[in-house]
C-alpha cells in the first residue's frame, strides 16, 4: 500500500546479475556503507536482471536492480541512477582492452587491432539497441562494421591480413560486452582470423587471458570494478589501455519511483 516503504515495496531485494562482476561487489560495499542490513542483492545473471526490468516497468512496479552505462535499458526505459553520497560505486572509469603475454609476438595483426580498438559509448548503443530490438550479435556487429567502415579502417589500415590463423576472446554476458566483442570478433574475421568468441564468467575470463587459454578480453573495467582481478594476475596480462571511456555503475531505478538518493533506502 502507499504507506508502504520502499523496502516493503520491494521485499528488501536488490536485482543483481552474476555474482563475479565487480558491480555486485560495490553493490555489497553499498549495501554495507549505507547499512542496509535488512536487505537481499540477488544474485542472477544480466539477462535475468533485465527481464526482471521490464516485467516491473510495463506495470509500472517499484524495482531497484544494479546497473550499469553503456546499456541499452537507458534507451529503452525511463531510468535513473540513485545517487552515491557515500561514493560506494567509485567514479566513472574505462572498459580495457587486456591481451595475453606473447599475443605481440604470436599474433602482431590481432594484437594492432586490438591496441587500435577503440569507440564510444555512442558507437556500442547502436549495437546493444540493435540487439535488444532482436538483431542476433553476429549480425549487429556485421551491420555496424559495415556502416562504420572509416572508423574500423581507423583500427586495421596498416595490418596485415592473416590466413585462418586461430584467436580466442572471451567475454562475460552483459549486453555491453556481447557487443563490443562481437564487433571485434567481426573486425578479426574480416582480417582472416579464424574466431572463437567464448562466453564465461568474469573471473574465468581474466584467468583464462593470465593462463593463455584465452587470448584476450576487451572487458577490463578498469582501474576500480574489476581491480581485484587486476592485481590477483598483475604481471599475467598486457593491459592495452582503455577502449571505451566513461563507464558508470550504480542503482538504478525506474523514474516513477519517488526516490532520488541510495540513502532513501534506510526509511
Ligand atoms: C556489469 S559491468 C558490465 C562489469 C562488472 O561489473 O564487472
């Protein structure tokens, strides 16, 4: 009922997605800061978390789920951030482009295309909407490929192309990631890669780049959301710098519910 609190409103959860992203960590850090002991983050997946949206949001029900931009639910809905006076989620930070020690050696066309790769936030909207309006990946990255030939130029002009030779990418599943990788992945084809895109969790992710068993991961949000992986392989990894900046984390929250601040989640 009205006089409910929020909390009631939401049986005290928090939607979350996959427990190894660093989002969930600075949600526990939130949930921790602002001393929300009687509240639940609910582990899941991205997908499961956007589902979860769109369910509350077509019947306009009070719903607070961790979120993240670049993504397409801020083009899709009408969202808002609750704001962090505690600074719990940091500041806005870069999506890295990490790559295996040896890649510049072994694969010096794959390791130029990534070192040039690079786009904003702008470019991987176009993408992630396609894809959320139903394009699958492949074919989203194709188009965007295509339609930004003088950008991509700008990452391969100079490289030599290749004959098959393999390359592994791994990537976790949050709509940001499907769409850069699959962007690359289609720039590596183009180049005559023989590409493997493999989906896992963000900490298989950064040991399989540390061991070698992937090649490289272009979703490195860096230098705070994924600093425990960071140091945990310092000196496993080559870290080619930022290929996307202004990233930003948070609670976020449909726009018809009247509450502005993390803070407002105490009542
Ligand atoms: C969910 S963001 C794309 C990355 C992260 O939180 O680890």
């Amino acid at each position: 009922n009205e006089n409910a609190t929020i909390g009631e409103k939401v049986d005290y959860e928090i939607i979350g997605i996959d427990p190894g992203a660093g989002l969930m960590k600075a949600t526990n850090q939130a949930i921790s800061d602002y001393e929300l002991s009687d509240w639940t983050l609910v582990e899941g997946s991205s997908a499961a978390m956007t589902a979860a949206l769109k369910k509350a949001y077509d019947k306009e029900e009070p719903i607070i789920v961790t979120g993240w931009t670049p993504h397409w639910m801020f083009t899709a809905y009408d969202l808002k951030y609750l704001e962090d006076p505690k600074g719990s989620y940091g500041e806005d930070e870069n999506i890295h482009s990490i790559v295996r020690n040896g890649l510049k050696e072994d694969m010096p066309e794959a390791y130029e295309v990534l070192d040039n790769f690079h786009w904003t936030t702008e470019d991987m909207g176009v993408v992630m909407m396609d894809i959320y309006e139903g394009e699958s990946p492949e074919k989203a990255a194709e188009s965007w490929v295509e339609e930004n030939a003088d950008k991509v130029s700008e990452w391969t002009d100079g490289v030599d192309s290749v004959d098959g030779d393999k390359i592994k990418i791994g990537y976790v599943a949050w709509d940001s990631e499907i769409a850069s990788t699959n962007v690359v992945g289609q720039v590596l084809t183009d180049l005559g890669y023989d590409v493997t895109l493999s989906q896992v969790e963000a900490g298989p992710m950064w040991t399989g780049v540390a061991d070698g068993s992937l090649d490289a991961h272009i979703a490195g949000w860096l230098p705070i959301t994924h600093e425990d992986y960071a140091s945990k392989y310092e000196g496993q990894f080559e870290d080619l710098g930022a290929n996307l900046e202004g990233t930003k984390l948070g609670l976020v929250v449909p726009s018809y519910m009247d509450i502005d601040s993390i803070e407002d989640l105490k009542e």
